[in-house]
C-alpha cells in the first residue's frame, strides 16, 4: 500500500506540508474538520487555508518533535482545537525534505479544560473574599476537602479538617440525621446553628456517581452579624410588646372598689381599638369576680368619635347579658353631644356626674337587694 494511501485512511487528520508551509497532501479526516477539501488545500499556504485565532502555522514546523501542541482553527464565528503531533522526513535524492501532521479534534477537551477553569476561579474568588467556607465528605462522612475565608476567619487552617469524620466532629450539634439524608441523596439546609462560637447557615448539596469519591458537598456561610442583629431586634420587638401590654393595663385598669363593685378609670384618647380591649377586659373581669356593678369611669376623657360612642353603649349592654349593671359616669359635653347624635337612649342606663355618685348608687342597690333577705 502506497504512504499516499495510509495517510488517506488513517484514522486521524493528516495533512502533509513543504519547506515553505504549502499543503502538498490533505486527508479525509482533514477535509471532515477544516471543512476544505483536498482539491481548495493543496497547493495553499496553510496559514492561508486555515486560519488560526492567533500565531502561524510555520510555529508548528518550528517546534516539530514528539509533544503535541493544541492549535485553535478559526471556522466562521467559531473556534475550533486541533492537537498536532509534527514529523519531519528528511529530503533524499529524489524528494525534497517535507513535514507530516498528525491530529485529532480536541475541541470539546478544550472547552470543558476552560469551562472547569473559570468555575475554579470563581470558586476562589468566594472563598478566598466572602465569609464562606466550602467542603466535601465521601460517603461515610469523611471530609474530603474543605477551604474558604470563615475558616481562617476563627483561625482554621485550610484543609484542617481534611480526614476526619463529619458525624464524630459534629454530633452534639443534632445534625446527624441531616447530614445522613443528605448523604443519602436529599439536599438539606440548617439556619444560624451556632458553631464555635458564630452562627453558621449551611447547604447540605448531595453528589451521586462522581468518579472522585465525593458523595456530599457543602457551602458553609458565616451568619453571625446578622443573627445577633436579628436576635437583638427581636428582643428589642418583644421588649416593646411587654411595655405596650403594661401600658395597655395601667392606661385601663380594673379596680375592685366594693364587694361585686368594679370600676375602670379609663383616662387618654380611646378609639375603636382600644375600646374592644376595654370591652374584652372588663367582661373578663366581670365574670371572674361575679360582679353586680361595673362603672365606666370616663372623666379622664374628653373626645370620642361616633363609631367608639356606640361601642360604649354596646359594652353597657354586653355587661347587662352577663347579669351585672352597667353604670357611666364623668361624660364631658362633647360626649355626651356625640350620644345624642347618635340618637341613643340611655333612659335604662344609670349615668352619673362623678365616680361618688356612682358608688353611692351601688351601695344603696346592694343594700335594697339584701334587706328582704335580712327581714326575713
């Protein structure tokens, strides 16, 4: 078989060159790659059939030996890889010296080579800048890898814990079972668990089939700040609340000035609101205490709007239903104005000027209740 026909067959891309870089001879595998057939290349200078994305093909002849060298082919828009391997046969008598390559596509080598590169540069630049810190178990729990700046924040060393086994280290933290699911192929996530002295949010991320041994991988974020922060605003929020509740109780409280009488000296501005606290108190109070008389006391007011006014009135009746007598006194004018605008009759409530007045009503209803009973 002549050299023309083995390098027609083979099973890689061969092309054959002269001292001066013209193509003299193009395979099959070539014509498939460059996409130029053997008739447009031979007979071309090279640099001139194929283009590269950058440098010249006469470098090729120049560092001709055993180690391939990966070339990038411009092809329209796109760039592809060419690894070469060059050989140079010597001239004889009857043909000049000339210089085979022998390659192969690696195009799609290349791209996952530079994919892989820029995702570890970016890993870098979030571990090496951002609280963070990023490992790998295998599937027993033993630490694989493990690097990032919180790490070294706490005064870690990288890879520190490289070797050890997750489940012994951490096994007073509760995660176990977490950590175990995870392992077993469902992704976890655990909020502000407070390690060695921080707070710490982690992703539990499960990794099936790589030929690297991993089976768990984790990202690890330094949470502290904003934990303490929201602990902080929290009991600043429930610190309010308590206070709010305390004023809520003084601004309206419930005194038991008689056996079966209450009174609530309701002192501010009240508006719907805060009238369904009062009324939702005071029959509270009503029914634990059993008691006949209960007197709104409301000199410490001077406004109320219609819609509290009428509230008022419904929380005398509600008294009414629990079986106890339900008494006002101390109404401004600009009340008792807005009553009346509301057209409502209180020709059944006992209403009085002063709290006095009110207590002297009680005493006198308590003692006409009992004296049949004394008599008999």
């Amino acid at each position: 078989m002549s050299e023309s026909r083995v390098l027609q067959d083979a099973p890689l891309i061969v092309f054959e060159l002269d001292a001066g870089c013209t193509v003299v001879a193009w395979n099959r595998h070539a014509e498939l790659f460059f996409g130029t057939d053997s008739a447009a290349a031979v007979g071309r200078d090279l640099d001139e059939v194929v283009p590269l994305t950058r440098g010249s093909w006469r470098a090729l002849v120049d560092d001709a030996g055993p180690k391939p060298k990966v070339w990038e082919v411009r092809q329209g828009e796109a760039t592809r890889a060419l690894e070469a391997w060059v050989q140079v046969v010597p001239g004889a008598a009857d043909r000049p010296a000339r210089t085979i390559v022998y390659g192969h596509d690696v195009t799609a080598r290349v791209e996952a080579e530079a994919r892989a590169a820029l995702e570890g540069t970016m890993l870098t630049a979030i571990k090496e800048n951002l609280e963070v810190s990023l490992w790998a178990t295998d599937e027993r729990g033993t630490f694989l890898f493990m690097d990032g700046k919180s790490m070294r924040s706490i005064g870690m060393r990288s890879e520190h814990f490289v070797g050890q086994n997750i489940f012994e280290m951490y096994r007073a933290t509760g995660n176990s079972d977490i950590v175990a699911a995870a392992i077993a192929g469902e992704p976890q996530f655990t909020k502000a668990v407070e390690l060695h002295g921080n707070f710490y949010d982690t992703w539990y991320i499960p990794v099936a089939g790589a030929a690297n041994g991993v089976r768990l991988v984790g990202v690890t974020i330094d949470v502290s700040e904003a934990t303490r922060a929201e602990n902080e605003l929290r009991g600043k929020v429930e610190l309010i609340e308590r206070q709010q509740e305390v004023i809520r109780v003084l601004a309206t409280p419930i005194i038991e000035v008689w056996d079966g009488v209450l009174t609530m000296p309701i002192v501010g501005l009240i508006d719907t609101a805060r009238t369904a606290e009062i009324m939702d108190s005071l029959l509270q109070a009503v029914t634990q205490t059993r008691a006949r008389y209960a007197i709104l006391d409301l000199t410490g007011v001077e406004v109320v709007d219609t819609g509290t006014a009428s509230h008022l009135i419904k929380m005398i009746h509600a008294i009414r239903l629990l079986g106890a007598e339900g008494i006002l006194t101390g109404i401004h004018p600009s009340i008792a104005q807005t009553v009346v605008a509301l057209g409502v009759d209180l020709s059944h409530v006992a209403v009085f000027a002063k709290l006095r007045d009110a207590l002297k009503h009680c005493l006198r209803a308590a003692r006409a209740a009992t004296r049949p009973a004394s008599a008999g």
